[in-house]
C-alpha cells in the first residue's frame, strides 16, 4: 500500500465525493440543517421579514433529549476476561501442572483488576461527557465517532525508578470526532474492524504542524512546503490507520500524518491490533457504515409545527390589536396606539363618527389550534416519545407509572443496544492500549477500602485475546424511592435491623449518615447487653 500524501488525499476526496452523494443534499449539508434544527434556528434561510413573531415549539430537541437521557441512564460497568482462559470454581482443570494453576489464577486477576480499571480511566478521561457528545452526534448526524489515541505528554504520577527520578509519561486520551472529518476505505462494510484504512482530517495550526513535523525528523524542504500549503494560518491534516499485514496472516496498526504535499509524520508502527476508533449509528443506514439521524425526517413536521402555531399567534394578535382606518382630512395628527390618547378631531358629528374604525380580521378556525396540537402529540408518539414517555400523564402510583414508562421506552432498546455495542468496543480499545503500550507500570485501583497500585507487565499478556462485556445497571427515575420502599419492607417485618437499615439507604437521602449509624450500633448493643 503506498501511503504518499498525493494518493492518501485521492483517497480522501473519493471518500468525501461518496458522502457527498448521500440524501438529497449530501451527508455534510444534511447534517448542518439538522445542528441548526436541533438548536432551535428552525427559521433560517426563510423570508419571512421581521414584522412578524416567528415562534418555535421545539419537538425535535425534546425528543432527542428524552432517548439520549434514556440511553445515559443506566450506570455501565465492563467485565474483561481471557479467551481460552478458564475462570470461576472450574478455573482448574484436575490434570494442569501447578505451574498451569498459577498462570490462569493469574491471569484471571489481572482481568479482574482490568475490569476496575477501566471505571478509573473512565473517570480520568471524563467518559460520561464523551458518551454525552458521541450521542448527540449520533442524533444530529447519524453516527457518533470515538477516537482513542496515544498521548505521550501525560504526567501519570509514576516513576519507573525506585528513588523517584525518572519518570512515566504517557497514556491514553479520547476525543470525539465529527462523521464529517472521519473517511472509511470501503463504506459497504459496516465493522470498523474489517475496514481496510480509515483517513481522519483535521484542521490544525501550521505552527502547531511545524512542531510536530519538525519533532519527527522533517527536512527544511518538508517544513518549507508545510508552510507554503498553509492558509489563514491553517492547515489541512490527514492522519491515515491502516492494517500491515504479517506472514503468519496476522496484522498491526499502522499510522502516518499528511499534507497535502508533505509528510507530517513517517510511517509508524502504533503497536495496537484493533483500529482505535468505536462507531455509533444512530439509525442504520441499509449496509453503509454511516448512519442516519431522525432529525432528517422530523424536520417537516416540525416546520409544519412552527408555522401553524405562528399563524395561531400572529391570528391572536391581529384581533386583540386589530388594524385601525382614519379619516386624514378630520384627525390631522395621525393616532398611535396608546392607551388613554386623546385625538383632536375637526368636522361635524358625523365627520367625529367616520373619523376612526376598525378593520376586523376574519374569524380564526377554533380547529386550528387542536390541529396543531394533534399533530405535535402525533410527532411525540411516532417518535416514541409520547406522554407516558416523557413524564406528562398521571398514574395512581409509582408502581403503575413505571409499568407504563418500561411499555412507552421498549422501543428504544433497539437503539440501545446499538449504544451498549459501542460501549463495548471502547472498552476492547482500552484494552488493547494497555496490553499492548503501558509496558512496566503501577496500575491504579480504588475500592471500598481505599486507593491502591497493582504491579502490571503488559508484555506478559500480549498475546491474549480480550473479551469485553457490558453490565447494564438499573437506572430508572424510581430507583431511589423504590429501593427506600423495599428497605421500610425489609425493616418492619424485621429482616433487618435498624443499622442495616440505615447503611443502605442510597447516597444523599439522609444527612449524616454516618454520625446516625453509630447512633444506631449503639443502641444494639445496649439493647444486647440487657
């Protein structure tokens, strides 16, 4: 594969033609009117002069709003394990060496610390915002992109000496990439995995360029030509992943940066085996790797929304501030539409009574404003967000409320699962980051019991295949209230004690819980000592 910067921008242009050619407008302009619709600027581009109000009721923003706090709504945790690796009881085969024993007890708690320290980078990369904006370019555009990369200006805290003097640096970032900057090789093939290369663009600095291409050993002409491509300051970069394959019919990732015209960065090797970039389709797209947003086809609806309820007000306003007709020749100094103004008025009785009069506007429909009304509802409903959904309607309990919210959100699961899919790929990525780039380090760990460092060699299990999957929490609005239910439960039928009680009521409920469960441990052992 040859990786010069002229042929890697065929490639992308190619790439950039296809999306082009996607819908009626093209991927980039559909997915621009969907941004503006979701924001609210659901009037642009139409000429309807400033003499009017121009209201919006904003549905499609509602609707994206309930699925993605739906879908964020339950907590995820990730288990790792080693394929071809026994785990549990039967860890043990009965015939395995002592030696075997040791190396699958081994291995089997190194996923297990895996597992936790997956929940420490989440928190150190922030993931739940990412997750937030994955998903709400999902929504906008169709497809969610995260890219994970190496990032080796990470102070970690560790030192690869015992006295403290040299220290390790480096370690994985994310960042979430617009579908728009991100070109797959073969778009009929929807598994990331499978693709061929992947071309990610950006727009950079041409110092910031310069530094970079001059860090990895460019020549004066390449810095030259990097500066003379530039405009405004700015410069288009081309950073292409592609499989290098081997004899054996494995393969490794391999990178390189690009101009237009010059080499940023020479071929690399990024010692990964998976591409580092999780993709989530909001809707599917036929076999196409990109997918489609819902706002595409809410968006005439919405525009239908919008224009019924202006006519509505503008309709309001006209006949509680109707159009006044004056007589020029007997009110000579115009009328204004204070309230209280006296008008002079020249002429006879009759000349005073034509002077002024009203112009009614004709009678509104009173079935406009339940037209408007049912269609937003219908918009709501075929979207899957309906009342029940969305919290409007009313149910006896809470037991019965939750019955009809699981009913109204069952739709959603499909999208779900796509996202809990997506979530675990991230987490194969991590772990393939750290199989395969940490080498000899401390690895973080937290638990109930404090903050600890576990010793971890990721050249002792390079070639393991890891399994990730995903644990889905309860999350529901209920989750609080109905656990504190089932507590009161368990106490008054005396299952628990008071302290028991007190020790699982969920975070926040109680103040001082602490200070009132040793009021409460107390009281126990008075009571024993009686």
């Amino acid at each position: 594969m040859s990786n010069k910067p002229f042929e890697i921008f065929c490639e992308y242009r190619e790439a950039a033609d296809f999306k082009a050619s996607l819908g009626k407008r093209g991927m980039c302009e559909q997915n621009r009117i969907n941004e503006r619709f979701y924001i609210g600027d659901q009037w642009y581009g139409a000429k309807c002069g400033n003499d009017r109000p121009l209201v919006r009721h904003n549905v499609i923003k509602r609707i994206g709003d309930y699925k993605m706090s739906q879908i964020l709504g339950n907590p995820l945790s990730v288990t790792f394990s080693a394929e071809g690796v026994p785990s549990g009881a039967r860890c043990s085969s009965g015939t395995a060496s002592r030696a075997e024993d040791e190396s699958v007890r081994e291995i089997n708690s190194v996923m297990t610390a895996l597992s936790g320290y997956y929940n420490v980078t989440a928190e150190r990369v922030n993931l739940a915002q990412l997750n937030e904006n994955v998903l709400r370019g999902a929504y906008i555009t169709g497809t969610g992109v995260l890219y994970t990369y190496w990032d080796g200006n990470i102070n970690t805290g560790l030192y690869a000496d015992s006295q403290g003097k040299v220290p390790i640096k480096g370690d994985i970032a994310c960042e979430v990439l617009s579908i728009e900057n991100v070109f797959f090789a073969d778009p009929y093939v929807q598994e990331v995995q499978k693709q061929p290369y992947i071309i990610i663009s950006s727009c950079r600095e041409t110092e910031d360029v310069l530094r970079e291409a001059e860090r990895y050993g460019a020549d004066s002409l390449t810095l030259r030509t990097i500066e003379n491509g530039s405009s405004d300051g700015k410069i288009t970069v081309l950073t292409k992943l592609y499989k290098e394959y081997k004899a054996d019919g494995g393969y490794t990732i391999k990178s390189v940066k690009v101009t237009e015209n010059a080499v940023v960065r020479k071929e690399f090797e990024t010692g990964l085996r998976l591409y580092p970039l999780a993709v989530f389709q909001w809707e599917r797209r036929g076999s196409i790797i990109y997918g489609e947003s819902e706002i595409t086809y809410l968006i005439p609806n919405q525009i239908a929304i919008n224009r019924m309820i202006t006519a509505n007000v503008w309709s309001a306003m006209t006949t509680g501030m109707p159009i006044m007709i004056i007589n020029g020749d007997t009110v000579p100094d115009g009328i204004t539409n204070e309230p209280g103004q006296i008008i002079k008025v020249f002429g006879s009785g009759e000349d005073v009574t034509g002077a002024v009069r009203y112009v009614s506007p004709p009678d509104f429909s009173k079935n406009f404003d339940s037209s408007a009304q049912s269609l937003i509802s219908n918009t709501l409903t075929q979207s899957g967000a309906n009342e029940v959904a969305l919290g409007d309607s009313r149910a006896d309990n809470a037991s019965a409320l939750m019955t009809m919210r699981d009913a109204a959100v069952m739709p959603l699961q499909i999208v779900k699962n796509r996202f809990y899919s997506f979530a675990q790929e991230v987490s194969r990525i991590w772990a393939d980051f750290w199989i395969t780039c940490y080498g000899k380090r401390k690895i973080k760990l937290t638990g109930s019991k404090g903050t600890w460092y576990m010793p971890f060699d990721s050249q002792r299990y390079l070639n393991l295949i890891i399994n990730a999957k995903i644990n889905v929490g309860a999350g529901t609005v209920y989750s609080e209230r109905e656990c504190v239910n089932t507590l009161i439960m368990l106490y008054e039928k005396g299952i628990i004690d008071r302290a028991q009680f007190i020790e699982r009521l969920p975070d926040g409920i109680v103040p001082d819980r602490k200070g009132l469960l040793d009021v409460a441990e107390k009281e126990e052992v008075s009571y024993d000592g009686l």
